[in-house]
C-alpha cells in the first residue's frame, strides 16, 4: 500500500506539469505595454532658456546650464554634455557666452547625429523619413523625425515586412 501513494503524487504532477506549462505558453498576441522599442523624448532645448541670461545670477545660469546637461544625457547627446560641463568648470561669463553663443550650434549638430544614428539597419520608410529630417537641416525637422517620425516610420516598414493574408483562409 505504501507504494501507491508517491506513484499517486507523481501521477498527479506528470499530469499538472504540462497543463501549467500550456497555460503559461498561452498569452495575448496583441501588444502591450511593454512591448515595442523604447520611446525617447527628445528635449527642445530652446523651451529650457527662460531667462535673460544678461540680468540672470550666476547661479540661475549654472542651475540652466546643469537643466540643459541634464537633458542632454537623458537623451544620449553626443557633444553637448561635455561642452556644458566644460563651461561648468569655467567662470561664469564663459557660461553665458556659450549659453548665447555656441548652445544651439552644439544642440543641433548633436540631434543631425542622433538622426543619423537610427538610420544603419533601418527599412526603407526610417531612411527615406530620416533623410527628409537631413536634408530640411532645420532642428524643428531634426525633433520632428526623432519624436515622431521615426516610429510612424518603422511601424510602416513593420507593416510593409509581414506577410500579406492568403484569401483562401
């Protein structure tokens, strides 16, 4: 009698086993909210600039300066970083030289690369979207493509790689 109740349990879990792994297996095919690339926001710089950078204190031009590095590493800007944090170290008429200077000089050229970047790879529509936002050369189209466009682009050459459905099913 023994015997019969550790078959019994192994009977009972060889029959659970590939049920709870059928079950797990089994799951919605649609998207959900953590499927999907990752979004980045890129930031408009110019709507960081609120001050008059002649009458501001040092210090609110240090606490701009560190608001605009924080938004360039957030999204991964190439140069802007290093040049801000460069100032940071300096006085602060070199700061706000820069900051009306050199800021969005710097700003763009970093966005015509993050666009470039997303270009290696990429289907027809991301291409052809990203060498729009290229040749425009303004930021506006730069923040255009890489908050927007890109993604309606990828979902179009998503779309245009699936197979079309057969009529006789």
């Amino acid at each position: 009698m023994r015997w019969k109740v550790p078959a019994s349990v192994l009977l009972a879990l060889s029959l659970l086993v590939p049920a709870t792994s059928a079950v797990a297996q089994t799951g919605s095919s649609g998207l959900d909210a953590t499927s999907g690339p990752t979004v980045v926001v890129y930031t408009d710089v110019r709507g960081l600039v609120t001050i008059d950078l002649a009458s501001a204190s040092d210090s609110e031009v240090r606490l701009l300066a560190n608001q605009i590095m924080a938004a360039a590493v957030a999204n991964s800007l190439v140069t802007l970083p290093d040049k801000v944090q460069a100032r940071l170290d300096g006085t602060a008429d070199d700061l706000r030289a820069f900051l009306r200077a050199s800021l969005l000089a710097y700003w763009s050229t970093d966005l015509r690369i993050a666009v470039n970047r997303t270009m290696p790879n990429a289907g027809v529509n991301v291409r052809a979207a990203a060498q729009a936002a290229l040749d425009d050369g303004t930021v506006d189209a730069f923040l255009a493509y890489l908050n927007g466009g890109l993604y309606l682009a990828r979902a179009l050459d998503n779309c245009a790689s699936q197979p079309a459905a057969s009529a006789s099913a």
